[in-house]
C-alpha cells in the first residue's frame, strides 16, 4: 500500500513540495516581545523529530525536521518573550488519531503513533525498548518545541493546545524537507505515520478534508490519472497495516513501473543487505547490493515489490503477493526465495526441475 500511496502523493504534489509548519500571532513581535498567545500551526510535516529521537532508530542518518531548526525560526524572526500562552494546533487534518479498524497492538507495540498535522517524535512521549503514545499529541508537540525555544534563550508562558484564529499573522516558518526525500524514506523504512499524514494531505488538497477517507478518494483520482485502474487494489488506509486492504500484483508493478527506477520511488526501494527494512537481510547471497524492494508483512501474508539489474542488461520488475502464510519466518523464508530468485534472472532451475513429475498409481506406490 505504501507504493500506492508514495506514488499518488508523488503524481499530484511533485518532488519538490514541502509541508510547512508555521508560528501564528495576533500581531508581530513589539521589541521582541509577543503580548498575547503564540500558536505553533501544523503543516502536517511527518519528520519533525528531536535529535535523541532521530538517534533512536536503527538505520542512520533519519531523515527529519530538526525541532531545534522550529526554535531557530523564532529567535530569526526576532522573537525574545511570549507573555500569552504557546499553543499547538493541528487543526488542518480531523482529530481521527487511529484508524478504528486497525489491531490494538500497532499502538501498544510503536508500529504507529497519533495521526495528526502537527506532530514531534511521530507522538511517542517515550521510545527506545518501549513507546507510549501522546494523549493531546498538538500539546505534545508543542512542549517539546517550547524545550528547544526556551534553550535558545526565549521566554515562554504555558503550553496548550488550540486552533489559531483566521487574523493572526505569521511570525515565522519552517519548511519540511522535499517530499523527494521524505517519500524515499518512507518506501526505504516502511514509515506507517508519514504514508497515513499523506493521505490526509491528499484528502484535503483534493477534496478539502484532511480525512482518511477523503484522502483514499483522492488517491483514487489521481492514479486513475497515471494509469492505475482502481479496480486492482481497494484501500482502507494508506500504510497497509488495515486488514481490511486488498491489492493485486498488477497494481504494485504499475506503480513501480510508471517511475523511472533513477527517479523517486525507485530510489526509495530499500537495498538488499544495505539499507532500510533490507540492511539486515540477504547478506552473503546473490541479492546482496543489488536487488531493491518494499518489504509488506501482516498476520498471514507476506510481499516483495521492486527489480533488480540482471545479466541480460535489462532491469527485472516483479511483484509478489501471498496469503495464508503460516508464520512470520515462513513469510520472511518466501520472500528471501524470490527476492534471490529475481537477482539470480536469466538463470534458473534445470528442465528436469520444471517438468511435471511422473503419476505414480496408489497400487504401484505400494508395490514399490
């Protein structure tokens, strides 16, 4: 799912878009002092994060909007004191935080954190060997971005959460990193949160509804419009962990083949034994380096979407889907089959091995 989603909010913001967070107040600085509130509007920027955050995961460097940069703007823009209250606001999506379908233990294991459009650290109060999960995640955010102003030597009052009224003026603004680089992230660490914000973003640029489900319907729109037929895969999210998805091989190879493998979504495809969901894995066999692909794995079902370079010249694509499988490492075994079996192209098993084997009668079997 993470394909499709990555390849609609390719198609329709373009690589060079930026999610922008922006400080909102009443009226500009007085002497470097702002009398009234201060409000920190999300952009829905997915990779905002403290450093100690970034630093916790294990693939490095993480990409992210450093919270110390949000500080940076404020002092830039001359700000010294805020004498109302700083407030967060993550008024631009719904207040959906999980889509209700989705199994508890995503929230409980960290697989996910609070969707909303103004988050720090994906609205994990605590990472590492555990996580626990924001309960006001715009509050949240914003405490956080008060720690880093208040180190860089500004005043601030109390920390809430609400939405900034229409008049008030921007102070300043930070801008997220190209989505080029966000979308490689997410295809190359299968990041669950920045795909569901995208599809809010989707939703309301397309149909004006930072929503979940007016974001699968814009998705739909634009798509169609790149040569995807709907009728190939049926989201209920937009990061796969929804049960309720189904999609089809065909629509995995189209979104892999309607973007140059130089461009963005072929970048993003994690490196066998390298890098992203596949550094640890694939070591010491003919895949090693070469071959590039998203990993999907749920409760019974198990896939591998991507290509590698073969001895004909010509880059191989391949998509791989299956259902029932009987255990994680049995799934992890499949995929380790095929994505082996794809770098090994053009060769394969001899004929004898592709011959259907002799029928052998019960009475013979017997006799035998």
């Amino acid at each position: 799912m993470k394909l499709l989603t990555a390849s609609a909010a390719l198609e329709h913001f373009g690589a060079d878009y930026r999610f922008v967070t922006e400080f909102r107040a009443s009226s500009p600085p007085s002497d470097g002092v702002i009398s009234g509130d201060l409000w920190i509007v999300g952009g829905g920027d997915p990779v905002i994060m403290t450093d100690e955050y970034a630093a916790s995961f294990p693939n490095q460097p993480q990409l992210h909007t450093k919270v110390s940069s949000l500080a940076d703007a404020l002092v830039s823009a001359g700000v010294r004191e805020v004498r109302g209250d700083l407030v967060g606001d993550d008024s631009r999506y719904d207040d959906v935080r999980f889509i209700p379908t989705w199994k508890p233990g995503y929230v409980t294991q960290g697989a996910v954190g609070p969707l909303g459009a103004l988050l720090v650290n994906d609205g994990f109060t605590a990472f590492g060997s555990s996580r626990a999960v924001a309960s006001a995640p715009p509050a949240h955010a914003a405490g956080l971005i008060a720690s880093a102003a208040e180190r860089a030597g500004v005043v601030l009052g109390a920390v809430t959460s609400g939405e900034a009224p229409e008049e008030a003026v921007a102070i300043a603004t930070v801008e997220s990193p190209p989505l080029s680089e966000i979308l490689e992230a997410l295809l190359r660490e299968s990041d669950n949160t920045t795909a569901e914000l995208l599809i809010k973003e989707l939703g309301l640029s397309l149909r004006g509804e930072g929503s979940t489900a007016a974001g699968l319907d814009a998705m739909d729109e634009v798509l169609v419009g790149a040569g995807v037929d709907p009728d190939l895969y049926e989201p209920t999210d937009g990061s796969g962990l929804d049960r309720g998805n189904r999609a089809s091989c065909r629509a995995l190879d189209l979104a892999l083949t309607e973007q140059n493998r130089e461009n963005v979504i072929g970048r993003g495809l994690a490196v066998a034994a390298k890098t992203g969901t596949l550094a640890r894995r694939f070591h010491d066999t003919p895949a090693a380096g070469q071959l590039r692909a998203k990993t999907g794995a749920l409760d019974g079902v198990v896939s591998l979407s991507g290509w590698a370079p073969t001895g004909t010249g010509s880059p191989i694509d391949f998509a791989f889907i299956a259902n029932g499988v009987p255990s994680e490492s049995r799934g992890r075994q499949l995929q380790e089959l095929i994505g082996v079996a794809v770098a090994l192209y053009p060769e394969a098993p001899p004929e004898s091995e592709l011959s259907p084997r002799p029928v052998i009668s019960r009475l013979a079997a017997r006799e035998g």
